[in-house]
C-alpha cells in the first residue's frame, strides 16, 4: 500500500504537520520547555508518540509504544502525561466512547471509518464555505456566541471499501 502524503486513499485531502516544532526528540524536548514543563523521559516520549502517529492513538496505545522505549513506565503516568499535553495545548484531546489524542492543531475535522475505527485529519478549508454560514445561522437563532465547532464524517474508507468490509456498518459514536 502506498501512501501519499497529504491525501487520504478516498482522495480526500488531509492536513500536513504544522506544528511549530517538528517530531523529532528535539523538538518535543523544546516543546514542553517552551510551554514551561519540565521535562521527563515518560512525558516526552508521550509527545513524541502522539506527534509521530497520524492515527489519533488511545491512551492505551500510546502506552503500548511508550513501554517499548521505557518498559516500567506505567498507564497512570501516560494518562496523567496526556492530560497535561491536552491542558497545555500540545496535544488535542478527541471525545468519544474512547478518547483519542491528535497532535495536529491546526483547523480540522475528522473522517471516522464505521468499518476499521480509523480517524483521518479532514482539511477545514474543504468545510469552510459551509460551515461559516451555518455557525452564523446557528448564533443568530438563539442568540448564541459560538466559540468553536467541530464537524465530523463518517463512513468507510477506501480501503475498507475494497475489502468490502463494513457492509453493516457501526453506527457513530454518540
């Protein structure tokens, strides 16, 4: 399977990396110097799990790998390390039935596979035109002040489409 960077397999485009400072060990390290944490083996290499992968990990899988580097580290520390992340602003935190962590902030939605469970990054310039006028109509009926928005898809990816997998597909998280 080949990947090309910046789409998804339906062609949908997805949203590069912008995060101010890369992936790479130096960068988490500068990353949680710069929003003033101190700097832990367990907590980097949580940020740089989350900053390495592009499929929106669990706790529980960003455990997993952490353990592959540091073997006593415990789930405890990793969600305490993620909630930190999410409070400082390095990491998004995804609701749903089970929590999923995504180091992209920049404005973005997201595709939900109801077949495999995959979580791909949907560029916000796609929904833009439309979403604007909906969040205006929306604050307008009620006399609301809408801070943010979140607009999610789903249904299977291509991938999943030819496997053919999925016909009697999941129903979305509520």
């Amino acid at each position: 399977m080949v990947k090309h960077p910046g789409r998804l397999r339906s062609g949908m485009a997805i949203i590069p990396d912008k995060s101010p400072v890369g992936r790479s060990r130096d960068g988490a390290a500068a990353a949680l110097r710069a929003v003033g944490l101190r700097l832990t083996g367990p907590r980097r290499l949580v940020l740089e799990v989350v900053r390495g992968s592009d499929a929106h990990p669990t706790a529980e899988t960003v455990h997993q790998m952490v353990r592959c580097r540091l073997p006593r580290v415990s789930l405890g520390t990793v969600y305490r390390n993620l909630r930190l992340l999410v409070a400082q602003g390095l990491v998004k935190e995804l609701p749903g039935p089970q929590a999923r962590f995504d180091c992209n902030l920049s404005e973005h939605h997201h595709f939900t596979c109801l077949a495999c469970g995959r979580i791909a990054d949907v560029a916000g310039p796609l929904t833009e035109r439309h979403s604007r006028p909906l969040v205006s109509r929306v604050a307008s009926s009620g006399g609301l002040s809408v801070t943010h928005h979140r607009i999610e898809f789903y249904g299977r990816c291509a991938a999943c489409r030819r496997k053919g997998r999925g016909r009697a597909a999941r129903r979305p998280p509520s």
